[in-house]
C-alpha cells in the first residue's frame, strides 16, 4: 500500500516533461508512452521509455463534479467505462482526492493504442495519460514526479500490486530505478545515446497478476549474490556509456527461467536476436513481449523482421516496434 503523504525522493538529472499549463483551456490530448519493465535483471526496480507505443487520453472539463469516461476505443470492449473500475478513473480520482479538487467535473477518452496484457505497461500508459492531462487542465505545477504514487494505484488495481517499474518511466521519461518502495525513491538514470530497442508482441495471453504468481517468493543466497552483481553491472554499464557491460549484465536466474515458460520460443527468439548482434535480449515486464537491445535502428529492425516471421511460421500473430529509450514521457499532443 503506498501512503500519499509520503515523500517521494527523486533523483532526476533529466526531465524533459514539457512545463504544466494552467492556461490551455477546458480540454487536452495527452499521449505516454509504452515502458519496458524488469529490464531483465531489475525485478520490480527498473524500467525505461520506449516512442512508441503508447496511449493517448482526451479530457474535458465538464459543469458536473466527479468522472466520467465517455469513450474507450482500441480495447476490443475490455476495458470498463465505470470510472469506479477503470484504472485512469481510480488513480485521476485519488489525485482529485489528493489535492481537493473533488468539486471539478472531468470526461475522459481513452484511445488504446497499445495491445493490452503485453508486458508494455499498457495500463501504466492509460494511467499516466489520464493523470498528466488531469494535472496539465488544472495548472497544478508541482513535479510531475507527485504523481506517481497516484499512477500506482492504477497499477494495484489492474495487476494487485502497485509497482513502479512501468509508471514511473511512463511518467518521468528515460531509464529509472526505483531505488526504494517506502519510501518512494527513484533515480533517473543516462543511458548512452545511440541505444536502440526492438520490441516484439507475440499474440498470446500472459496476465500480470499470473505472471506474478508463478515467480518463487524465496531465493537462495548464491542467486541473490549472481542477481545484484548483474543489477550493479547495468547501472554501471548506464553510467559509463559501456554497452557490452549492459550486455553482460543483462541476466536474470531468479524470474526469467519462469516465465520465459509463458512465451512461446523464447529461447529460439533469443538464440536469433543474439546471433543478429543483439547486444541483449529478454521479457518486457511481465512478458509475453521480448525485447533486444541493439547498437543501431538496422540491426533493431531486422531483428524485429526475423523474430516475426519465425512467430508466423509457429502461427502466432505478432506486433513489432522499434525505438529509442524516450527521454521526454507524457506529452501534450
Ligand atoms: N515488474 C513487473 C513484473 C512489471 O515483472 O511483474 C509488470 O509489467
């Protein structure tokens, strides 16, 4: 449970959000965008932005007090229209809640332009949409970084349990550790330039709250040692702009051997990005998306060619992006 009241320590070299504006009007179009959890070896504490995909959230000021959510496309009928049991509702009407605006009456529709239970932070991009435009229609200044523990709710809501590792990328922009739970701590990392992520989507069904359950809650201490050396080696290889460090250190014993399970070829997937020149490969969040970081945009897209062709030769459907890490976040279309 997070406590709202709580201090949130933020370590931010970088944020790029544009400014909040209390002037633009009665409605605003925000997209976030798409985040890639785990990044492997960083179980719940690290994660980073990718351009696309994303979602976008439309919200209007309306005379009547409280939510509603009038409009939801992209969700094949999935998603719920009752503020109540909709995640952008819950966690926009915690921060009404939270700053004592429950007098304000807001409209929101949700464009899904991203698949649901990807593994992407599908609903960490609807949540952080919803609340950025909330902030941005109410001219609240205050760091965008408050909004977090709000955007967490969501995440509790949809998976049951409120980790940070795709809100706060989705919110904050960049590559981010969450150094500490409680308190909130996070830490926004560089990541060299030039770092190119393929992502691939294959169609099949791995629910969050699933793919949490099936991880084993007690780890020996060898493991535990093997997995903070890989953590440590990341952060370091971010910091020094020392790509084959983060190649190396890119390994996870603890829930990759899980859940890699749930997705059909992984191994095969990773064994051909690897030989492509992946510098490293392994599941976005939760899966069932895999992800490779590579030197450049070729070596990225030719690697999202390859896997998709060889998921349509196993008949799985597929969706493919590729992308920088997104250093801006949420922003005002
Ligand atoms: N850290 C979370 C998990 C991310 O792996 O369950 C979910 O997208």
């Amino acid at each position: 449970m997070i406590d709202n009241n709580k201090e949130i320590v933020t370590t931010l070299n970088k944020t790029n959000n544009p400014p909040p504006s209390g002037g633009r009007g009665t409605s605003i179009c925000v997209f976030a965008p798409a985040t890639v959890a785990n990044v492997v070896c960083g179980f719940d504490v690290l994660g980073f932005a990718v351009n696309e995909p994303g979602d976008e959230v439309i919200m209007r000021m309306t005379d009547k007090p409280g939510i509603t959510i009038s409009k939801i496309t992209g969700d094949n009928g999935r998603l719920p229209l009752d503020p109540g049991k909709n995640t952008v509702g819950v966690s926009v009407q915690h921060y009404l809640e939270s700053i004592g605006r429950t007098d304000i009456g807001l409209d929101i529709e949700l464009h899904k332009k991203m698949p649901i239970g990807s593994g992407l932070g599908s609903s960490s991009a609807s949540t952080v949409a919803g609340l950025f435009a909330a902030k941005t229609l109410l001219g609240d200044e205050t760091d965008a970084a408050k909004l977090l523990p709000f955007a967490m709710k969501g995440e509790e809501m949809a998976c049951g349990h409120g980790h940070a590792d795709n809100v706060a990328p989705a919110l904050l922009g960049g590559f981010v550790l969450i150094r500490s739970y409680d308190p909130l701590d996070i830490v926004r990392l560089p990541h060299p330039k030039g770092l190119y992520c393929a992502i691939v989507f294959p169609d099949v069904d791995v629910p969050t709250r699933e793919a949490r359950q099936i991880i084993r809650t007690k780890i020996q201490m060898k493991d535990a040692v093997t997995q903070w050396g890989n953590i440590a080696g990341l952060v370091s290889g971010l910091f020094m702009n020392d790509i084959d460090l983060i190649g190396r250190s890119m390994k996870d014993i603890l829930v990759e051997p899980i859940r890699s399970m749930l997705i059909p070829d992984f191994y095969v997937m990773r064994e051909m990005a690897m030989s492509m020149g992946a510098v490293s490969f392994g599941i976005s969040g939760s899966g069932p998306s895999v992800f490779a970081f590579t030197r450049d945009e070729e070596t990225a897209k030719l690697i999202t060619q390859k896997l998709q062709r060889h998921l349509t030769s196993i008949k799985i459907n597929s969706n493919t992006y590729v992308s920088e890490i997104n250093d801006a976040g949420p922003k005002i279309l």
